[in-house]
C-alpha cells in the first residue's frame, strides 16, 4: 500500500485488527489529524498499558516504514462503569443517579468546540437551517443563550456532509490586535485547507500555493508588531485560494468565530470587514457570535465590517420571558435530556410542578442559567432533612448563591470595553435601589418616547439585559390612560432580590402553570393571576416607570473617565 492510499481509515482499522489479535482490549481509539501528521491516541485498560505500548512501538515502525506520516500512542483509560439500579421517583432527590445528573450539569452546562451539547435541542425558528444556510450569520444572545451550543450543531452537521469547518473561540485572542486576529484566522484556515487536500496529490499546485501563504502568515506572526497594511495585502491572496480550494474541490468551507465581543468593540468592524474580504466570492460563510450590546459589527463611515441584513443575517436566540409558555417548554425538554443522561426517565420524580415554574422565572428563560439553577437547587434540596423533591425555596436559595457568580461574568464579559463593567454595576445599583427600596416592586417599565430621547441611558439599560441581570418582560405595553403611549415591562434578575423577596409588601412575579402571577409578599393579599392578555396587561401596567434620565448622571461620568 503506497502512502497516498494509506487512509486515515484504513490505519484506524490496522491498528484495531492489531490490539484485536493481541487481545488487548480498546477502551477508545480516537484520530487527531493535523496538516503534517495525524495521531492515533488508543486508550487501553491499565492492566494492559504495558503491552499496549510495545504494540504501539512496533505499529509505529510499521506504519511510518510504509510512508504514513503519524504515530501510535497508548494511554490509559477507564471502562465504562455498569449502569447503577434503576432511578427510585420513591426516592427522589436521595436516589444515587441524582448526584450524577448534578455532576452532569455542573460538566456541561456550558458548550465548547471540545465538549459540545449532550443533546441539541431544536427550537421553533429553526436557527440550524439559518447557520447552514449559504449566508454570514451574525448570531446574537446573552451568555448562555445557546449561540456556542447552535454553532457546534452546525459544525457537526457540516462535517457530517463532507464542508470544511474551522473553529475560533475570540475570547483566546482578547488581548491582540484586531490585525493579529486576523492572521491567526487566516493561518487557522490555511491549516484547515491543507489538512482536506494532503490525501490529493493532484491539487498539489493549489497545496503548494496555501502553504506558501500560510509560511508568510507565520512570519507575520512573528513580528512584534503588525502593519496594518501588511494584512491588508494579505487579503485578495486569502481570497484567491479560498476561492480556488472552494471552486476545485465543490466544497463548503464555514469559518466559525465565537464570542467576537471579546475583541476591542472598535476593532470589530475592521476585523469582520477584512475576514468578510477573504471569502467574498467563494462558497465560504462566516459564522459570528457575540453578546449584541458589546458589539459593533458594522461602521457606516466609510462602510466597514457586516452589514446586517445586506451582508449578513442577523439571528437572535434570546429566549426571553414574553412568550412564557414556550419557555418553560423548551427549558424542561434541555433539562430532561441531562435527566434521561442520567438515568432519570422524568423530571417529576425530582421537581415539584411550582419549582419548575419558579426556575423559568428565575433563570430569565437562558438555557445555561435554566441549568445551573437546577443543579444547584437539586442540591440545596438533597441537604433538606426528608426532603423528596426540589421545591420553590430551593430554587430562591440557588438563584442567591449565583449573584456573585454572575457580577464575575458581567466583568469578564465587558472586558473589551474599557469602563463598561463599572457603568453597569452603578447602574444595576441605581435599579436595585428604585425597585427594592423606592418602589418595592422587582419589575418596571421604561417608556417608549424615554428611550427615544436617553439613547446612551438606554443602552445601558440594555447592556444589563445582555449580561442576564435585567430581562424584559414585554417589548410593547400599552398605556391605559393615554391612546398611542407605549413602554417596555422589565424584571430585576431574581439573584438581585432573592434575599429581599421575603421582605413585607415587596410586589414580585411567579410563574405559576406557564402564566405570570403578581404577589405581595409578607401579606395575605391574594395573588394576581395574569391568565389572560387583558389580566397580564392590567398586572404590568401596575410596574413603576423608570425614567431612565437616573442613568444620566452614571454615563457623563464614564464618559469623562474612559
């Protein structure tokens, strides 16, 4: 067998007929292929580590004398352990699979390119189909909406159907320069492409050509600087083999960036507007994530980057809690694919039917804190003395124990904008105090015609959606006193209030069935119950406004100091 017809396959299969008549067990075997070379990692019982390896050894001699550019390598692993007793509903919370659901969760709550979702779950506007479809895509959501979860399911569906995909998480490159970005971009793509062309001799020419730009782009690399005119130039070379490797093979090449807010908001246009260059005129799509509020992926003068609509599609995948109903139905068939993971056929043998109610409300309808709720409350409720099921006070303890959680996050994820952390906290302070202390309400509106004329207070106001400490409840809510007049219905984080909720005369929102409820706490009053359009309206409209004139004051001072 020559080295051009020495598949990775063929190897694969070699290698496992190999351990096979050794009697060696194979735990997992799994193929690593780079450009240059392609690792063969096997895993193997301990017991049998050391014959494993002399095997390794000599595979490696056999297949390199052969021409195969690789290598064998043995490691230990463990077999999969035997399925525990079936899940006890009779037990519930105290059942064993329970401990592996909360360490289930706590593992893969949140998706990366290495450990992708357990189970993709499909929502209603079918947003696969959008990110398959032969169009950049600027895919929006507040962290933990599900865009990194959205993207690894297209990248496995584009692998399944032979495209080509690379993958770039931009919080790796927060620190450099956009013009650096982009080197590491196109050198992430060179490598991609030559990988898909090493097993075709044929297009050496075109191999030759990409490895040839691909050695300038690591000299650039090595520069201490980078000119911005350098990359520039850059760009139609890109463009050309891109579009040759496309134009040649028939092939769909995806270029995957997630987290794009990470980069310097200013830099972002001239990022996207010099990637956008690289693949113009070729069956080659970017694929782009960021949180909306931290981004700027288009410049009008001159134009520079996406322009959503004409360039780009613009999907949103926040989930929010307007369409209450479909949350909760959504949320519960994400959390139940980590149950059936863990053995656990049902979610009403673990949750009482409030508590699941009460974890939409308090997780803002996003799927990663809809999970991380869940755990934590499962745990909290494992603690109780006979305590059976999650109930409500245990999803109010897990949604205080998060509060530090996500002011960390709202830190990390304004990072690429100097000041824009602190803004946020003063102006979460400033809602906090109106809410709880003022009005004691933890919802409010905001009106139409302020929004109009407080853009950057607005914005602000915005910035809290997109970090999860602020959700809205209603984007149109109809004044009942002047015909025309419009405000938006928004809700504090439950994280924000979870230790006041118990306050007397506090007014807060349940979720109780799917339907909004308004209750005073600390009172007998009975509970408001938003069943219908007009009842729910006639609860809102109940919210003190917000004038967001409150923000004034926080933004002229970040704007003196940034």
């Amino acid at each position: 067998m020559t080295s051009e017809a020495m598949t990775t396959n063929s190897v694969r299969d070699q290698v496992s007929a190999s351990f096979a008549g050794a009697a060696i067990p194979i735990i997992q075997l799994l193929i690593r292929d780079y450009p240059d070379e392609t690792v063969i990692v096997v895993q193997v019982p301990t017991e049998h580590l050391q014959a494993a390896a002399e095997l390794g050894n000599r595979l490696d001699g056999e297949l390199q004398g052969r021409g195969f550019q690789g290598f064998v390598t043995v490691r230990t692993g463990e077999a999969a352990p035997s399925a525990p007793a079936p899940f006890r509903a009779r037990a519930g919370v105290a059942d064993e699979r329970v401990a592996d659901l909360i360490a289930l969760i706590s593992e893969r709550a949140r998706t990366s390119e290495a450990q992708p979702s357990l189970h993709y779950v499909r929502d209603a506007a079918a947003n696969v189909a959008r990110v398959r479809a032969r169009r950049h895509s600027l895919i929006f959501g507040r962290r933990g909406a599900g865009k990194t979860a959205l993207m690894l399911e297209v990248k496995r569906q584009a692998a399944e159907a032979g495209e080509v995909a690379v993958w770039l998480n931009l919080q790796t490159y927060r620190r450099e320069s956009f013009q650096r970005v982009v080197l590491w971009v196109a050198a992430r793509i060179c490598d991609a492409l030559l990988l898909e062309l090493r097993a075709e001799p044929r297009r050496e020419p075109l191999s030759a050509a990409i490895a040839a730009l691909r050695a300038s782009v690591e000299r650039m690399l090595g520069l201490d600087s980078v000119d911005v005119e350098q990359v520039h130039r850059l760009t139609p070379q890109m463009q050309s083999v891109v579009q040759r490797f496309t134009e040649s093979t028939a092939r769909r090449l995806y270029v995957f960036l997630d987290d794009v807010h990470y980069i310097h908001r200013a830099e972002q246009p001239d990022l996207l507007d010099l990637l956008h260059g690289m693949v113009r005129d070729a069956d080659a799509w970017l694929k782009v994530a960021a949180i909306r509020h931290f981004s700027k992926w288009y410049r009008i003068n001159p134009p520079t980057g996406l322009q959503a609509g004409q360039d780009a599609d613009a999907i949103d995948l926040d989930l929010s809690l307007q369409e209450p109903v479909r949350a909760k139905q959504f949320l519960e068939e994400v959390l139940l694919a980590f149950a059936e993971h863990a053995g656990i056929p049902t979610l009403k043998g673990l949750f009482a039917s409030d508590a699941l109610d009460r974890l939409v409300l308090a997780s803002g309808a996003v799927p990663r804190d809809y999970l991380v709720l869940a755990g934590n409350a499962i745990g909290h409720a494992r603690r109780r003395e006979r305590a059976r099921v999650v109930g409500k006070q245990d999803v109010a303890a897990a949604a205080g124990d998060i509060a530090q959680a996500k002011m960390a996050e709202l830190e990390d994820d304004a990072a690429a904008a100097a000041g824009t952390a602190q803004q946020m906290i003063l102006g979460l302070q400033r809602l906090r105090d109106f809410c709880i202390d003022d009005k004691k309400y933890t919802f409010f509106y905001v009106d139409f015609k302020d929004k109009e004329t407080q853009v950057d207070e607005y914005t602000l106001l915005q910035s809290l959606v997109d970090v999860r400490l602020v959700h809205i409840l209603n984007a149109s809510v109809s004044d009942a006193h002047q015909s025309g007049e419009r405000a938006e219905a928004y809700m504090l984080d439950s994280s924000q209030f979870s230790g006041a909720r118990f306050k007397k005369y506090l007014r807060v929102l349940d979720l109780v069935s799917g339907q909004l409820v308004m209750r005073e706490t600390g009172t007998t009053n009975p509970a408001r119950v938003g069943d219908t359009p007009r009842k729910l309206l006639t609860i809102l409209r109940t919210a003190p406004p917000f004038a967001l004139r409150q923000f004034a004051e926080i933004v002229r001072y970040q704007e003196t100091t940034a």
